[in-house]
C-alpha cells in the first residue's frame, strides 16, 4: 500500500471532520498524532531506512530526532507539518528532497531508537537546551541501594562551566526545572556522573 502527501491529507482532514461531527473536535496535538498513526500503520520494511542515508545525513537526522525528543514532539509530525504548509525544514530539508513521503512512511521507532541509543552514548558531552533527569541526591540525602526515597526530575541545561582548580579541572552545570527554579550541579562529568541521565525518549 502506498499513499501520496496528498491522499494522506485527505484521510486526516475526512478523520479530523468524522469527529467534529460527532461532538469530539481534536486539537492540534491530536492532529498530529492522528498523522503519525496514518503514516505508521503503513507496512513497514525490516530493512532500516536509516542504513540508506550516508553518515552525515543519518548524524544530522539523528541530532534533530534527539532534539525533538527533548521537547516531547513528534519529529515526524514536525517534518509532516513543514511539509504540508511548504516550509523549510532547515538542516533535514534533504529528508524531503531526496527520500520523500515514502521513505519516510518506512521509517519506524524500532529503526531509530537503536541509533539514538548509541548517539547518547556517544554523545557524554551536554549541550545547552538538552533536556535531563536529575536526580534528588544532588539537594538530599538519600540512602544508598533506597530506590523507593530516590527520585528523577526533568529539567534543561541551561549553562554550562569548565572550572580550572589548581591541578584538577571539572564541569559545572546550571540547571532550570519547570517551574522555573535553576540549580548548578558542580563537577557534572566527575564525582555527580551517577546523579543525572539523559531524558527518556517518548515513542
């Protein structure tokens, strides 16, 4: 089965409708997610889409997949809707141009998420923006082994500072949570290596 941007169009904007009509009017996030179902209940290919890009392509795709992740977006909702108003997609813009709608369509969690993983591993540095979990150890004492008294928060790096110390060098790192409050987590790569982590990905 293979449908075109325009025919996938028609089903969402049919579905969208289908609800109104029925008393239950679907947001914009809802849009999107609604998109994403259609493109992935497409038959899928075992072979990895992402094989077939070459490795800057795959790297660039990579770190905006990461990025959107971040923010609990959909990147493939986000490619869609540039597409459907002809936008720029800015670095992935190639992901149009030369692949199109249907190789996008092949594309699967199972086929980025393995990269993804790998990317965080190799990716030890933090970069401004990237969304992690903290854990509460760093403002409490919490016992060793207690997993129920340990607790993670989500929050975003907002500065980061290498500090030269006579001998020793190390990273300190300043934090904002949600609710707006920041907090600087001294000596990051070093002795608080085990207090944050790198933000789950959503599917």
């Amino acid at each position: 089965m293979s449908l075109n941007l325009f025919e996938i169009k028609v089903i969402l904007e049919a579905a969208i409708l289908r609800c109104e009509q029925v008393g239950y009017p679907l947001n914009e996030q809802q849009k999107a997610i609604l998109l994403e179902t259609v493109l992935e209940s497409l038959n899928p290919t075992t072979q990895n889409p992402l094989d077939e890009l070459s490795l800057e392509q795959r790297q660039t795709l990579l770190e905006f997949i990461f990025e959107q992740e971040q923010k609990n977006l959909s990147w493939k909702a986000s490619l869609l809707n540039d597409w459907l108003n002809n936008q720029d997609s800015g670095n992935v813009q190639f992901i149009r141009e030369t692949y199109g709608l249907g190789w996008l369509n092949r594309v699967q969690p199972i086929h980025w998420k393995e990269y993804l993983e790998q990317l965080q591993i190799t990716r030890q540095k933090l970069q401004i923006g990237d969304r992690i979990e903290v854990s509460n150890r760093l403002w409490e004492w919490v016992q060793d082994n207690d997993l129920l008294t340990q607790d993670w928060y989500i929050c975003q790096v907002v500065g980061l500072t290498d500090i030269e110390d006579g001998e020793s060098s190390y990273t300190n790192c300043l934090i904002r949570f949600d609710n707006g409050a920041e907090f600087e987590i001294e000596g990051i790569y070093q002795w608080n290596q085990g207090n944050w982590r790198f933000s789950k990905p959503q599917n």
